[in-house]
C-alpha cells in the first residue's frame, strides 16, 4: 500500500493543482455575469436595425457570389442565376416519390436527354453544364384553373415542354424529332437546348420556323413546387402541403393559377419552395398557409418583395443586382408587413 501511495500520490497533488485555477476563473465569471452593478447588457436590435447593420456590412468593400450568399440579409440569393428554363411535362398520374433522386441521370427519363445536350453543348463538360444558365426540370400537373385547353393527343414518346419566362408550351416533342436550321438536320431536343441557351431568343419565330405546336401562357401564373422527395425529404414532406395551400387559395389569384410538382431545382433547405412565373420569382420556407396567402398577395400585387424574408431572388437577376434589390427594399422595411 506505501508503494501505492507513492506512485498515486503525485498524481492527486498535479490534479489539485490544475483544478484550483479553473474553479475560480469560472467562478469569477459568473460572479461578473450576474452582478446587480455589474456589465449591462444591451438593448435588443429590432428586425429593420439588424438589417440596416448588414446592409451597411454589404456596402463596406466589394464581394463574391460567396461572400453575398454569407452576408445575405435573409434568404435572398439562394439560387442561381438562369436566364431561361424548360420544364418536361410529365403525365398526371405520375407519382414524383418515384423519381429517382437523380433524375437528370437516369436513361429511362427524358430529362436525361436534354442534360446530355446541354452537355454535350459544352464540350462535355459536366460541371460548366450544371452551372449554364438554362434551368431544367420535370413538371406533373397538380391544379389547373387555365381555361386553357392542355389536353392534347400526344404521339407515341412525344413530350410537351414548358419555356419560361417565354411563357409558352411547346407540343409533341420527341427525341427523334428533327428540325432544320441552315439546311442541316439537327435532333429536336438538341435543337432546343442550343437555341434556349440564347439570352435574346425569339423563342416564337424560332417555333413558326420549324413548324412546331405551341400554345402561348403569359396570361396565367404557373407555380412550380419542388416535391422531389427522393432528393430531398423535406421537398417530399412540405411541398405537398403548400400546393394543397394554393389550391385552396386559388380564387384569391388574380390569373387563372396552375400548379405543378416540380423535379429538384436547388435549394432543399428552404423547402417549401415556390417558383413564380410569368414573374420569374423564387420563394422558400413557405411552411404555412399564412405564408402562402401572403406571397399570393405580393404576386397579385407584383411586389414580390413585400415579402422580402421569403424572397430568394428572380430569374435573370445575378446575385449581385438581387442583394442590391433587398438593401434597397431595406430603406422602406416598413411600407408593408412581410
């Protein structure tokens, strides 16, 4: 037991030691934290303070797309920037739990042979595809309220697809279809992408040329809410919700609303997400029909900023021009509730 005691006994001392000065530094800390007359404690910032302080943060030297998405006031600049989108139109009584998580990727879905063309368009560069500014999805019809007639007798593997913000749907697309542009023959779905990626497209004359259907839709909103739940549970849990919420909303629009399931198109962690059009805006966390109600009103009033917590941006828009947009909304934060 002595020779114990003579091995164990340093030990304890060493430990005394390092434990003494610890217990007091944290003792003196609460002392400080809790004292009647001691430190006090500031005022709490209101909601327009605290974005007034970032906005100012925002002006102080110039920044990345990453620094932007870092000093983002709210949710604003969560996506990416597009100019143009084609939504594949997916038959009704397609269930979107069965889309695979890459969707783009798998053979036996026709989205997978526009990503292969916008790929191929670069090169076959994959990352510099990903990153174009052409958005692609698939879409199943939830609500329509269009008087509209989209009930067309489609061909044996023909698609429709929507273009926005051209707002126009384009009929009986099939991969082996062929158009003509300086007398060479050229896939249809190759065609479309190539031409898509033009900012400045005369997407109609382009149709009239090539003799493909259309029916134009600038005269309706369409909403597209990601219910992609292989991708991301969260899109599978809440957008269901939000379209129901729309639904029920629907007489409240001031166009005919239609309403669509839409394939990933970034940003899962702001689920329930909502793109806009003819507008082109995006909205996210959307997880009430309060918020849901109030983002149909700003659309109505085509004020989307109204509310601004809950903006992500608007097609076309860079990063930079849609945290510019949110400082200036700053400046009236008070003109309307969000």
């Amino acid at each position: 037991m002595k020779k114990a005691s003579k091995v164990f006994a340093p030990l304890t001392t060493n430990c005394a030691v390092l434990h003494r000065p610890l217990r007091r530094r944290f003792f003196e800390c609460r002392v400080n934290f809790f004292s009647n007359g001691g430190v006090q404690m500031g005022t709490r910032l209101t909601a327009k303070e605290i974005a007034e302080r970032r906005a100012k943060r925002l002006d102080r030297r110039p920044v990345s797309d990453k620094d932007m998405a870092k000093n983002s006031l709210f949710i604003e600049g969560s996506m990416r920037m597009y100019y143009r989108h084609l939504a594949i139109v997916e038959p009704v009584n397609v269930d979107p739990k069965a889309w695979p998580a890459k969707l783009d990727q798998t053979h036996e879905h026709i989205l997978s042979s526009y990503m292969a063309a916008l790929t191929a368009y670069y090169g076959g560069d994959n990352l510099k595809a990903r990153k174009s500014p052409l958005l692609m999805t698939a879409a199943i019809p939830y609500f329509e309220s269009s008087s509209l007639n989209f009930k067309t007798n489609l061909e044996k593997g023909a698609h429709d697809i929507l273009v926005f913000p051209d707002s126009v749907r384009v009929h009986n697309i099939t991969p082996s279809h062929t158009v003509y542009a300086d007398n060479v023959s050229t896939f249809a779905v190759q065609k479309l992408v190539n031409k898509s990626l033009e900012k400045n497209l005369d997407l109609i004359a382009f149709l009239d040329e090539q003799n493909l259907r259309y029916t134009r839709m600038e005269h309706a909103y369409h909403m597209m809410v990601c219910g992609h739940a292989s991708r991301d549970e969260r899109c599978g849990c809440k957008g269901p919700k939000l379209l129901q919420w729309l639904k029920e909303l629907a007489p409240e629009a001031k166009m005919p609303l239609n309403l669509w399931i839409s394939s990933h198109y970034g940003g899962h962690r702001y689920a329930a997400a909502c793109i806009v059009y003819p507008s082109g805006d995006w909205f996210g966390l959307l997880n009430d029909k309060d918020k849901a109600k109030a983002m149909l009103d700003a659309v109505n009033n085509k004020d989307p900023l109204c509310v601004y917590k809950l903006w992500r941006g608007r097609i076309g828009l860079s990063s930079q021009e849609i945290h510019h947009a949110m400082k200036e909304k700053i400046v009236t934060i008070d003109e309307c509730a969000p």
